[in-house]
C-alpha cells in the first residue's frame, strides 16, 4: 500500500539523536489512522549515524534509508529523499533533534485542507547561539526582499507539502533554504506558521558564518538572476 504521508530527514553525523526523532515521529504519523513512511537520508556520514538508521529501520517498519554514498551536502541529501518519497503529503525536517514533530499536525492541515500547497514553519523562541540567530534574521530579511518568498524563516527545515510541489525543485546550493522561493515561483500556494524549536542536545552545528551569509548572498544572487529569465507565465 502506497503512504499518504512521506517525511524525509537529511542526517549528517546525528548520531545519538535518531532514534528519539523516529520515536516521536512515527507516533504523531501513527496517529494519523493513514499509511505512512520515513526516509532517513545518510549523507555519508562518518560517525554512528548508519548503525543507528538500520537499528531505527529494524525497530519501525516505517522507516527507509536512503544512503548517499558520499557526503554531499544538506541540498543533495533533501532533493535524494524527495526523489524517493511515495508519499501523497511530503514532509520535511532536521535530524539534529531541534524540530518537534509533534508540530507536523500544525503544518499538515493547511495542506490536507487544500488551502496550501506547501506549509512551513517559523522557528519561535529560537534555541541558537545569538549570533546565529543574529545573521539567519538578517539573511531572512534581505533573501525575503529580494525573491519575494512569503516566509520569515527560510532556515527552518519542518515543512508540508503536496508532492506536485517537488516537481518546481532542483538541485541548486542551499536548496534548503530557498525550496519556499522556487514554490512560489512556480505558482504554488505557500504559507507560515510558528513552530517550536529546541536546543541541539547532541553532535554539534554544521553550518558557520560562511554558510550562513555567503554562500546564501551567492546562492540568492543566482537564483533571482535564474527566475528573472525565466519568468512564471
């Protein structure tokens, strides 16, 4: 029986936070009443990370891995797991444990309502060091004026989607952080809600100042350099 609902979690060394996020996530899904999966993407990790995702497939059935061979990059892991989603709903969010699951209902009804295609969330009393979260509302800001994406908070990964969403994707540096700006580009109905977040308990951070600013100002440049000649018809 083909899923209703797909959720995919890109994991780069997380090892020590999977198995509570495949705990708690198969239960809110399993509360559903309806099919479902989890992909839990290996980007090539180089820790614990592969011995605890066959220990979370062994123990939940709902659990798929999706291995890359190397490590590629947040972008390339998201893009591997949506590609294999059979889900109707597709569902996205960190391994790092400081996404709850128990906001999916939240971004799920919009979309199984048919008021959005695609949900995401807004991280609110934010767990980050301050100047983390300094340079993501700085960033926020400006990436919001330039591509015009209707969100506050293109850095939180806990999101819903229609599958059609995924065909506007491709793969792109940080596509991540700009999955929102493609929807919309391509017309999709997009939307915003406040969602919980927590600190890292475990591992640590894998993304500095570079990620943060530069390559996102790069990154941003060349996407609205890309819609501005393709323009949505």
């Amino acid at each position: 029986m083909s899923p209703r609902y797909s959720l995919v979690v890109p994991l780069f060394n997380e090892a020590g936070n999977i198995a509570a996020l495949v705990a708690s996530a198969s239960a809110v899904l399993g509360a559903r009443g309806a099919p479902y999966e989890i992909l839990l993407v290996n980007d090539g990790s180089t820790d614990a990370t592969a011995a605890e995702i066959a220990e979370a497939v062994a123990h939940w059935p709902s659990g798929r891995e999706v291995r890359l061979p190397v490590h590629s990059g947040q972008a390339a892991a998201l893009l591997a797991g949506l590609a294999e989603a059979r889900g109707d709903i597709i569902l996205t969010m960190d391994g790092d444990g400081q996404n709850d699951p128990l906001d999916l209902p939240l971004l799920l009804e919009p979309v199984e309502s048919g008021r959005l295609d695609l949900a995401c969330g807004r991280r609110t009393d934010r767990r980050d060091p301050l100047w983390r979260r300094a340079a993501s509302r700085l960033a926020n800001v400006v990436r919001r004026a330039v591509l015009a994406d209707r969100v506050t908070d293109a850095g939180c990964q806990l999101r819903a989607m229609r599958r059609e969403v995924v065909s506007a994707l491709r793969q792109m540096d940080l596509l991540q952080a700009f999955l929102p700006a493609l929807a919309v580009s391509a017309g999709f109905r997009v939307g915003e809600f406040p969602v919980r977040h927590h600190p890292r308990l475990r591992g640590r951070s894998h993304y500095g100042p570079s990620e943060l600013m530069w390559r996102p100002a790069v990154a941003m440049l060349r996407l609205r350099w890309e819609l501005w000649r393709s323009p949505r018809k």
